[in-house]
C-alpha cells in the first residue's frame, strides 16, 4: 500500500464489517511526513494520522463533523483526522483519501493539504449527495419491511400498503393496523420522530412501531441499490401490475440510481415491535389550544434501547432481513 495514497472503500468496508482495527501505511516507510490511514478499534471508525515534526502543531478544524487532535504513537507526534458523524463516513473516507493524496504525492504540508481538501470541496458540500444517509438507511429498513409484508399477505398488497411516501402519517397501512418503522445505524435504538402525532393510532387501525437497527456489513452487506433490485424484481415476478406504483413511491421517496451506491448494510440486531403507549412521546394533549396553534413544526429524539417488545404483537416480522 506504500506506493499508493489511496485504500478502496470495498477494503475498508470488509474491516469495518468484521469490526477489526488495521493500519494501511499510505507513504514509503523513509519518507516524511508518515502518513497512515487507520481503522479504530472494534472497526468503528476511519481515520488519518499524519506525523507532525517538532515545530508543528496539528491544524485547526473550523468544520464541526471533523476533528483534528494531537496523539503520540510509536513515538513520533502524530495528528489524527477524524469525523464525529459515523453516519457520514463514507463521505468523510473520500475527503481523507483526497487529503493523503495531497501529501504524498504532491508533496503539500498538512495544513496545506486540509485547507486546499476543505476548499475543494465547500461548492461540494453545499450540494447534496443524492439522499442523505438516514434516509437511506430509512429506506432499507422500510423496503426490508415490505418484504416481510409481502411473505405473509402477497406483494401487490405490500406494495399497496406502503404509505409512507405518499405523506401518509404512517409508513404501512395494513388490513387492521399502521406500521411506522424507523431505522438507525447507532448502537442505541434512538430514532427521530417526525410531528406530534406520528405515534398516534388512526381509528380502526392499532398503530405498531418497528425499531430496526442496521450496520455496516462489509462483503456480506446489502446496498441500497440492491434492495430497491430486489424489491423491483419480486414485483416484476409475481405483481406486475403494481410496478407502476412501486416506482413512484420510491420516487417519492427520492430514490435514484445516481449517484452510484457502495455503502453496505446489514441488521445489527433483531427488530423489535411496540405499541406507542410503552414509548416515550410528547401528546398533544399537554399544551392548551392556544399555544398548539403557536406551534408549527415538533421533531424529537426518542431512544427505545433496552424496551420490552409488546407480546404478541402482529407476526409481521418473521425472517427480518435486508431484500
């Protein structure tokens, strides 16, 4: 690896998958500044470690998902660039192959390298990249439900029950109960809540909440891309007619084929199914008329770690896994 500053995403992906901690050298062993591209322990972060001599200090971030600290290893001094956005690290191993690139092979000092990366790349992030990673990962985890819907009621009433992108209040609208599924990549069940009444049943029809938890899957994950294949493909085999409407709720949805798609997912746990009156919520009912007329917009945090799932909730989870 020391000829080349750059280490594939697949390479990286595999040793985050397994959760296994590596060091990839990125310079030649007598050249200076020593340059290395690190996988943390427990594979659960991306980093890059550059040798500071000793008249230099490590350069300052102004961006606040990218930190720049000083650490000693082996000892020399050594800056360490890294995100505090696990969510963005597909994102951020670009940015990191773009500044080794800068030294290495251009010869530019560190902060030279971080501040020419960081503005090359400012017109690039004020546009987005496609979907953003939650809503990816929300996407595969409603597609995953999909096909659990499908196993048990067919795939035309699958594809019929996916409201969701519709700007329904929930995800799935099933004969006798909603679905809201919320999906999230972090060791802890923490899910966003989107408005004071997503939790609230609609009459007639019981409201579950599914918490699904996915993470990195290396070699033996799942795309996003090939779930929408997969889910595209089973409709085409044994619901043709509902194609039509599969592809405008993934439009709907923002779903497209660009940019192209490497991030690979696997369930890190097995999903579990609530009923709203054992989660944490905010109720409408706690404000008066007057101040919920005030109020425009709710978005909260809800964390679900450790919750008891209902007993003998719906059998609409049976053999979980990414399409």
């Amino acid at each position: 690896m020391a000829d080349s500053p750059h280490v594939p995403w697949t390479e990286v992906e595999y040793f985050l998958g397994k959760g296994q901690a590596t060091t990839f050298p990125l310079s030649p062993r007598s050249a200076r500044p020593q340059v290395s591209y690190v996988i943390g322990h427990g594979g659960r972060d991306i980093a890059l470690h550059v040798e500071l001599d000793r008249r230099h200090r490590p350069p300052r971030s102004s961006l606040p998902t990218i930190r720049i600290d000083q650490i000693a290893e082996r000892g020399m001094r050594l800056a360490r660039i890294s995100t505090t956005q696990v969510t963005l690290m597909r994102d951020f191993h670009d940015l990191l192959t773009a500044v080794a690139d800068r030294i290495v092979t251009h010869g530019r000092t560190l902060d030279q390298a971080f501040e020419e990366t960081v503005r090359a790349w400012s017109a690039l992030l004020s546009r987005p990249r496609g979907l953003s990673t939650q809503k990816r990962l929300g996407l595969m985890g409603e597609l995953a439900m999909m096909r659990c819907i499908a196993e048990k009621y067919g795939w035309e009433s699958a594809v019929e029950a996916w409201t969701g992108p519709e700007a329904e209040e929930h995800d799935f609208g099933i004969s006798g109960f909603d679905l809201e599924v919320k999906t999230t990549a972090s060791e802890r069940r923490r899910h966003t809540i989107h408005g004071i009444n997503q939790l609230d049943s609609t009459p007639g029809h019981p409201l579950w909440f599914v918490s699904v938890q996915l993470t990195r899957g290396g070699a033996d994950g799942r795309t996003l891309s090939e779930c929408v294949d997969a889910v595209r493909a089973s409709v085409v085999e044994h619901a043709p007619a509902s194609l039509n409407r599969l592809d405008r709720q993934l439009a709907a949805s923002g779903w497209s084929e660009d940019p192209a798609d490497d991030e690979r997912w696997t369930p890190r746990s097995t999903p579990i199914l609530l009923d709203p009156s054992a989660l944490p919520r905010l109720d409408a009912s706690s404000l008066s008329d007057s101040a919920w007329e005030r109020i425009s917009d709710v978005q909260y945090t809800i964390d679900v770690t450790g919750l008891r799932p209902t007993v003998e909730p719906p059998a609409v989870l049976d053999d979980f896994r990414l399409p």
